[in-house]
C-alpha cells in the first residue's frame, strides 16, 4: 500500500498522539474539504446516519479513500447509527408547559385534533409510572404518572417551552435489546457493502446489545468493528461489561449529561478511559469539544481546557461534530484541536495514574516487556508486527512515551488502527523481516538515523494472528 509512504516525512518526535475524529456535513461535503480536514490532522472521518442518503455517503467514503490515499495516511471510516433517538413529534409553533401541568404523549398523535403531544416512538410499550421523561434536553423535566390505551401521562415538574421533534430522554426506562431500529438494520446492510472501519451503536444499555450487533454484522459479512457510545445511565451501571464486549468506546457526552447528572461526566469519562486502557480499547471523547467554533473562529478558553484534560487523562482520540459537520470554521477547528494537543503532550506527558489491571496473558505479558525495555534503553521506537492489530492496541494502551509504529499486512487493520493512541501505521505484505525492512526504509527516509535504537516485536509465524512470540533490539547502522 504506497500511500503510507508520503507520511514517513513525518518525525516520529512531530506526530500527535492523541488522535482527532471530524464529522462530515453540509459544511465539508466535497473532495477537497475532505482531503483538507484529513491534511490538517483528521484521523478518523465520522458519517452520521441521522442523515444524508446513500448516494451522499457512497460519494463520500469514495472521496475519504481517495484523500487518504493522496495525504498519506490510512484513515478509519465510522458508520454512526441513528438508534432509537427518541423525539417529539410534528406540530405548530410553540407548546409552553407550566409547572405541575398534566402532559400526555401519543404516538403519531395530532397535537391540534387530540391534545395529545405527538412521539415518533411509541413509548407506551416502554415506560413504567414513576419514570422520568426528560424533554427538549432536559430543559422541560417530567415524571411518568399512567400508562394506558397507548397513551402516556406525566406531571411536568418546570415551567418551559417545546418545539416539535426536540428530543426526549428516559434514564429509567428499559429499552428491553430494542435499540438497533428498522432504519439502522437498513444502514448496517448498506455498510457491508462500503469500506466501513467502525460501526457506532447508539444509545447502548448493556452489553448484550454490542453482542447482538457483532451477530448481524457478521451475518451480514462486515468486517467493520464496533463502538459502543455511553450515552444512557444503564450503559454507565453496566460500563465494564460493555467495554469488554466492544472494539472501542465513545463518552458521548451530549445526551449521558442529560440521563445522568451533569457533574457526574467527568468522572464517567475517567473512568471509561480507565477502563479502556485496562481492555486495550480505543476511548473516544465526544460532543461539544469546541461548540463554539461552529460559529466563532476561536474556541473558548474552557474548550482548550477540556481539550488538553481529555489529552492529559489518556484519551486515544477527541471527536468533532457539529464543528466539522454544520460549523463556519470546520478546517480552523481540527488545527486548533491539533494545536492543542501536541502543545499538551509536549508540556505535559501523559502518565497513566489509573490502577493497575493484572492481565497475564502471553499478548499482554510481551507488551509489557517491549514497553519496559524500550524505555530502559531510550528507544527511539517500537515496531510491531500484527495481524489482527492486537499487539499494537495492547502497546498503545500502556500510554508510552515511545512511539509506536505498526506494521499490518491488511488495509483495513492500518485504518482501525488510526484512531488509536500514538500508533503510526505502514501496509507491507507478510514478510518474516517486515519491521526490519521497515525500519531500514525509514532510516532511509530519514525519520529514523543511524544510531537510532528500535525495539521490534514480531512473531515466528508472520501473517497469523496472537502468534507475537519474539522481541528483539536493533542499533541501526
């Protein structure tokens, strides 16, 4: 695959190691945009199934590919399903609510012929009296007091106002496994027929729901791995089983704000990338990033703040949306995140400061080892070998100072890779000497030199997947 090639211009000291997400909208829908948010410093390009059509996302993964290829640079492509994003439905003007006011919700309902608040979700087979409704994000909260004939009651507990199709959020309600909807059963089935990296599974309650999506993906023959986005309170009651279950995580922090408290964010967000290190799972940090720049050509300070907290806690990679997607600025708010980033990891290295998890597996236990004895000998960099990208994601998820560089026989592996921390990725057929011609060639191209001290870890059997077995230290010459 020649077009990793071009990147070897980069240092190995240069290159940011949290990685950056940008969603694709109105405001970059073209080649060259596209080609810009990924020269600028994208890793991972986000579509939005909440909308678009299929002859718009086809055009683009198509331009994505090509830019990737001319940048030089593999590139993951995330498939983000709608789900079950619950919302009011279609009515007039303003519905203004008081507090205490009798609210009743219908599905498909005229609000002017039944005086019921219409729902594009029929609630009533979910929700439970006692149960709270939270309304427009939460700025109109309620609480469920009958369920009956298809209709839902609830007692309003503020004072607000409604538009149609706000959406709606219920913290207490079991969606039952009811979360992959007709609509993304049709765009999963679409994506297996693209060059789809990830599939991003909205609104997520346990774990069960990543295993039942694996099962279609699979009978649908993708090879596309699976995010799993926190954004509902039962997500966070069942966080270890989820992680474990996914390929990565997402801490989509827009909606969790809503069904959990605000406060209780932050530290949900801790604990995910805890976790993900502890799994060797890439973590994701979602929404409002730098809200501001989708109007403003500077972010606030309190943006460049979370930035670099997301930077220094761990995070593997920082997500845009409405910045890139519907955003004034979409270039100017990928170099800011760029910018902030590497000025983070330059002054303030991360450290890994989370307990440590014992796993004693042979994949994990020679991680550990490379990671060690690169940092006692001052080694410049690590190269693996790996099939399936297991080994580079176990390196990845020890936080280490030594750039790591991951040599893959498969495209789609480099790409899945590209939204992992500190890991540079180079396509090369299988080869029992592949990272010791790789390492030759980037000493030829002068991003490593003579002298330069390279870790290598590889396995006897190149090409097979968990056979890395053998770690050896080359002075090159």
């Amino acid at each position: 695959m020649e077009q990793n090639q071009t990147s070897a211009a980069v240092s190995l000291t240069q290159f940011k190691r949290a990685k950056i997400i940008a969603t694709v909208g109105p405001s970059t829908n073209s080649y060259e945009a596209i080609e810009k948010l990924i020269t600028e410093g994208a890793n991972g390009i986000r579509l939005n199934f909440s909308h678009g059509s299929y002859e718009e996302r086809t055009q683009q993964i198509e331009w994505i590919r090509q830019a990737s290829g001319v940048v030089g640079k593999p590139i993951s492509i995330i498939q983000d399903l709608q789900g079950p994003k619950i919302r009011l439905g279609d009515f007039d003007g303003e519905y203004r609510v008081e507090t205490d006011q009798a609210l009743s919700f219908l599905y498909g309902a005229n609000l002017h012929e039944s005086g019921h608040l219409p729902t594009q979700y029929d609630l009533a087979t979910k929700v439970k009296v006692g149960e709270r409704i939270y309304l427009f994000d939460g700025k109109v909260k309620s609480i469920v007091t009958d369920v009956r004939d298809g209709i839902v009651y609830a007692t309003a507990q503020n004072a607000g106002v409604l538009l149609k199709r706000k959406g709606m959020n219920l913290p207490d309600t079991d969606f039952g496994g009811d979360i992959i909807t007709p609509k993304d059963k049709a765009d999963l089935e679409y994506g297996a027929t693209q060059d789809i990296d990830f599939v991003a599974l909205s609104f997520v309650q346990t774990s069960h729901d990543i295993v039942n999506l694996r099962d279609m993906l699979i009978n649908l023959g993708s090879t596309a791995k699976i995010i799993a986005k926190i954004e509902t309170k039962a997500a966070v009651d069942d966080l270890d089983a989820i992680i474990q279950a996914s390929d990565a995580v997402m801490i989509a922090r827009g909606d969790l704000a809503v069904e959990t408290p605000a406060e209780s964010v932050p530290i949900v967000q801790r604990k995910i990338v805890a976790l993900g290190m502890r799994y060797s799972k890439p973590t994701i940090v979602a929404t409002q990033m730098l809200a501001s720049m989708t109007e403003n050509p500077e972010p606030s300070r309190a943006e460049v703040s979370d930035v670099a907290t997301a930077v220094i806690m761990g995070a593997d990679c920082l997500m845009l949306s409405d910045e890139t997607a519907n955003g004034k600025y979409p270039h100017e708010a990928v170099q800011t995140m760029k910018r902030v980033i590497v000025y983070t990891e330059e002054n303030s290295p991360v450290t890994v400061t989370f307990p440590a998890y014992e796993d004693h597996s042979r994949q994990a236990s020679i991680s550990q080892a490379v990671i060690k004895l690169a940092d006692n000998i001052a080694a410049k960099a690590i190269v693996a070998e790996t099939k399936s990208g297991a080994t580079a994601l176990h390196l990845s998820s020890s936080r280490t100072h030594v750039p790591i560089i991951a040599v893959v026989s498969e495209a789609q592996t480099a790409q899945q890779l590209a939204i992992a921390y500190s890991i540079k990725s180079y396509v090369r057929p299988i080869d029992a000497e592949a990272a010791f011609k790789l390492t030759d060639w980037l000493r030829d191209e002068n991003v490593l030199k003579q002298g330069d001290i390279v870790v290598t870890a590889s396995g006897k059997y190149p090409g097979v997947v968990g056979t890395t077995d053998t770690i050896k230290v080359r002075v090159l010459e």
